[in-house]
C-alpha cells in the first residue's frame, strides 16, 4: 500500500473514518521486517515524539489499521522505537529461527525399544519403567538400551507422548461403570397400576454466578397425578423435607420412586427415609433415555410453560413452593387435561403409542377408573371422594384463572424485587 501521501494528522483521521479493514501483505518470510519498516516511516513522518495526546492516538490507531498488530504490542514497538529512533534501524526483529537446530537426544529406535518395554510390563508407573531401562544396560549388558538407561521419569511420559511413541502403542481404557449400591438399576413396572413416581429437577438458571430455584417434579406413571414443589438447593437440608412433603401429598400409596442417577436422590439419607416408608427405589439405565422420560416431559409442559427460564433468586423459593401447594397442583390434577397412550401392535408386530381422543382426561378422571378395577390403593377410604367433591366445587375454566391470578401476583412479587422473568 502507497500512502506516502499522507502528511497531516487530518488526512490519517479521515483515511481511519474511510475504512474499516485492512490486510497487510508482505513478501512471504520478511512480513515482520516490513512491517516495522512501515511503523518506522510513519512514525519519523508524522514526528511522533512532539505530537500531542490526542494526535498521538490518530497515528497509532491509523499504525493498527495498517499493520495488523494488536494495542499492546504496537505499544511496545513504538516504545522501542522511541528510545532507539537515532540509530540507523530504530526498528528490527529480535528473534528468528535458530542457526543450529536442537539434538535430537532419543533415536526412533530408543522410542521402540521404550514400547516395547511398556507392552511387556503393561504400562507400569514412570519410575518402574525408568528402573527397568536402567537394569537392561547395566545389569544385563544390553547395549541397545545405552541411551535409554540415562532416561530420567519426567522425559519418559513426553517420550510416551511424541508421535512415533503413538503409532507403535496406544492403549485405550473402557469406561467403568459406576458402581452405586443405593437403588436398582431397572425401570419400575407398574402393570397398570397407580403409586409408582418418577421424579426430577429443574434448575432456574444462574445469574452472575448466583443460583436460582430448583424445582421438583414428582408424577405417578400410570396416573399422571403431578406434585410440583420448590426448594432453595439440592443438598439433603433443602430436599429430604421436601421429598417427605411431597410424597406426603400424593392421594395414595407409593410402592415406587424412580430418579435419574443424580447424587440429590440417590444417597443414603433419602434411601433411609424411602425404606423407611417401605418405598422401592430404582434409577435410570444407561443408553435408556426413555425411563425417566415421563418426568422430564413434565418438566418442560408444566415448570417452564408456566416458570419460564429466566432466573429466580433461591430467596423465592418459600413463596413458590406455597403457591404449588395452594393453587398449582390442585388445578394440576383436579382440573388439566393429559394424553394417556395405549400401546397398539402394527402388522409388522412393533408396539407403538397411540394418542387417542376419548383417552384424554384429567388424573382425576383416570384415579375414579383405576379405582374401580382396583388398581389403586388410596390412603384413606372418604379420599376418592373428597377428590371429586372438591373438584366439582369450581369449573375447570374458574380454576384455570384463579390459578393464572395467583401466578400473576407470585410475578409480580418477582418483578418488585428486580427479578425479571418471563413466562
């Protein structure tokens, strides 16, 4: 590029306001050199030294435009440049390539004979090995192991690492499974019938490193009876009394609580208190995404239709969880609809979920069917009809707006308080 025209601090403003990128090219091998050259000329030119504050930040940023450098180093060649600019190359690279290139210590065999060492022993620890090089010359007399024999434990393992190491030996190791006593891994079998739970958590999100809500979701399997609850974190001081409140909800008996593999259910002081209530716990399986899926598809119809995913302090954590127990589930189980699937054999003998219009109907709706096939064991005999009583105290339209009411003023709270969320 030819701007030796340029002259004034003006004409570099308006070069800067009339571009907005610039490639410096350069003949290949010497781009540095000339690069310098150019910051040399520009900065003599335009008399860098007696410039003002503001007329110095002109140059530097037409120098950035020009030579591609970023600030910090641009700062530092103009610096050296300032302290030698009356000799006769005030600019020059301080580095290069070395004349003598470095020895190469270890041959290619020494690397064979070094996998070859760590094939016969299985991959022993670093000092084992460097011992054993060590024996193979001096006690056994091998002269192929000369070199190797001076081999210190810390250059072994970047021997280990070098290319020509890989392609004679690479070792792979399977992953372990994780060997946890607490639970079954299997997925429940209801068989029809109502007291088997699957249970999850969603998180509310982070905000500049602070930790939302966590929300539970517990949801019968059969049923599709949902109690959602909230607490502040997923330590064993939050959630055990939560999960006891939780299960505690539930119309009738829990024979099965089925979780993923994560340590907030799975450790010993929930499985106490599960054996406790003579509660079966089982976890999910690997590569079987679908043992939990009922739970996590609730997570996403219920908690983040109507949560959101924005942010919310643990502080609200209080307030939510009594808006699901006074409002939310009720309208849950009393009042919305679910799809209930039946599985159908195809021709080609494949069993597929099939989603039918008269299968839609409220867990209410399925608890007084299961009931009377005796699939269902409540927990007192007036609950099935407190259930219904209470259900046909208000429309589903009222309950629907009541609930969407309270949600509102639980918002509100939020957004008086600088939380910001959306629905």
């Amino acid at each position: 590029m030819d701007e030796a025209k340029l002259r004034t601090i003006a004409q570099l403003q308006e070069f800067l306001d009339a571009t907005l990128e610039i490639s410096f090219t350069g003949t290949p091998g010497n781009n540095d050199s000339q690069r310098y050259e150019h910051i040399s000329r520009v900065l003599k030119r335009f008399e860098y030294p007696g410039r003002g504050k503001g007329e110095r930040g002109v140059v530097l940023a037409y120098l950035r435009r020009t030579s591609g450098y970023s600030r910090a180093q641009l700062t530092r060649l103009v610096g050296r440049w300032e302290a030698n600019r009356l000799a006769p190359v005030p600019l020059a690279k301080r580095y290069g390539a070395p004349s003598i290139p470095f020895a190469r210590k270890y041959s290619a065999a020494d690397v064979g004979l070094l996998a070859q060492m760590d094939r016969a022993n299985e991959d022993v620890c670093g000092p084992a090995i460097v011992h054993l090089l060590q024996r193979a010359f001096v006690v056994y007399g091998d002269q192929r192991y000369e070199r190797l024999s001076k081999l210190s434990a810390s250059h072994l393992y970047n021997l280990r690492k070098s290319a020509g190491y890989r392609a004679l030996r690479t070792s792979f190791t399977k992953t372990h499974a994780v060997c946890n006593p607490i639970g079954v891994r299997k997925a429940p079998r209801p068989n029809g019938r109502a007291g088997w739970v699957r249970i999850d958590s969603v998180h509310q999100g982070d905000l500049d490193g602070i930790k939302g809500v966590y929300h539970i979701t517990c949801v019968d399997a059969v049923s599709q009876w949902q109690v959602q609850a909230c607490v502040q974190g997923i330590s064993e001081a939050f959630l055990l009394p939560v999960l006891e409140m939780v299960i505690a909800q539930f119309p009738f008996q829990i024979d099965g609580f089925h979780s993923d593999n994560g340590s907030e259910y799975i450790n010993h002081k929930v499985a106490k208190m599960l054996e406790k209530l003579r509660i079966e716990q089982t976890k999910s399986r690997s590569r079987n995404s679908n043992d939990n899926a009922l739970a996590e598809s609730k997570n996403a119809s219920v908690v983040r239709k109507h949560m959101g995913y924005s942010h919310i302090p643990q502080k609200y954590a209080k307030p939510i969880n009594a808006f699901y127990q006074e409002v939310f589930n009720d309208w849950l189980n009393l009042h919305r609809p679910c799809l209930f699937a039946i599985e159908v054999v195809s021709d080609k003998g494949k069993i597929k979920k099939v989603y039918k219009k008269q299968d839609v109907k409220t867990p209410l709706e399925c608890l007084v069917l299961l009931n009377k096939t005796d699939l269902v064991v409540f927990k007192s005999a007036t609950t099935l009809e407190e259930l219904v009583l209470k259900a046909k105290g208000k429309s589903d339209l009222q309950a629907a707006q009541e609930m969407q009411k309270a949600k509102a003023e639980l918002f509100e709270l939020f957004n008086k308080s600088g939380c910001k969320n959306q629905t």
